[in-house]
C-alpha cells in the first residue's frame, strides 16, 4: 500500500538555489503546449475581417471610378465557372452582403456566403481592396 502524502511529489528532492519554478517558466511552458496542440489559423481574408475596424468608402464613388456594375449570378460552382474567374482574377467583383439590421454593405473579395450577391465593375477594383462599401445605391446598378 501506498503512503498518501501532502504536497508536490518533488518535496524531497533538493533543487538549486534561484532554480525554482517561477511564474515566467510556467507562462513559457503554457506558451509552447498552446502552440504545439493547437493548429495555427490561417490568415485573415476581407470575408474574416472585423468589418467596424475597417475605413469605409461609398458606393457611388466607387461606381464614379471603376464604371457601371452588373449583378453576376452565379449559375455553377465558382471553379467552373470561367467568366467569373477571370473577373476575380482582375479585382473586379464585389460581394454584396447583409449586416444582422439588413443594410447592404460590399467587400471587394469573393465571399461565398449564403444571400451573398455578386457585382461584375468594367474596371478593376484593386484601390478598393482593404475597405468596405458603404451605401449600396441599387439604382446605380445594370440590370
């Protein structure tokens, strides 16, 4: 049978003196068992962002520079579909998305969300990237 015993299983043993265990060792190996079990994220794309941190630009300045927009719909998977990868790949497809109020904002990135709406600019988008479009005028919108 084993004694219990009261206190840390090391009591006995002599350690250096100043070689105690102190609060930065115990940050430090939580620190490295965080890291090692826990996956890193990946970065952040527009979609992720924290939308109230971001400057914010109006729609109808970025239909003054970049042209007329015309909603896209999206018949296909987003892969398949070449159109839409080659306007992607030129910066010029804004998604269209819902606050919980119901306002219309944009992001100049593609967002596959459920009730996301796409807008295809004749122009690149590209100065618009790091901001999010304010004040969606539909009426400024081909149909």
């Amino acid at each position: 049978m084993f004694p219990l015993r009261q206190g840390l299983w090391t009591a006995d043993l002599r350690t250096p003196p100043g070689q105690e265990c102190s609060n930065g060792s115990l940050i430090l190996f939580a620190v490295v068992l965080w890291r090692t079990f826990y996956p890193k994220r990946p970065a952040m794309s527009a979609c992720d962002m924290k939308l109230l941190e971001v400057k914010t630009i109006r729609f109808a300045f970025v239909v003054e520079k970049a042209g007329t927009p015309e909603v896209y719909t999206l018949w296909q998977k987003p892969g398949g579909d070449r159109r839409f990868q080659a306007l992607l790949n030129k910066h010029r497809v804004i998604t269209i998305l819902q606050t919980e109020s119901g306002t219309d904002f944009g992001l100049v990135e593609f967002c596959e969300r459920k009730g996301a709406r796409y807008l295809a600019f004749p122009k690149s988008l590209k100065r618009f990237a790091e901001k999010r479009i304010v004040g969606i005028n539909w009426d400024l919108v081909q149909s």
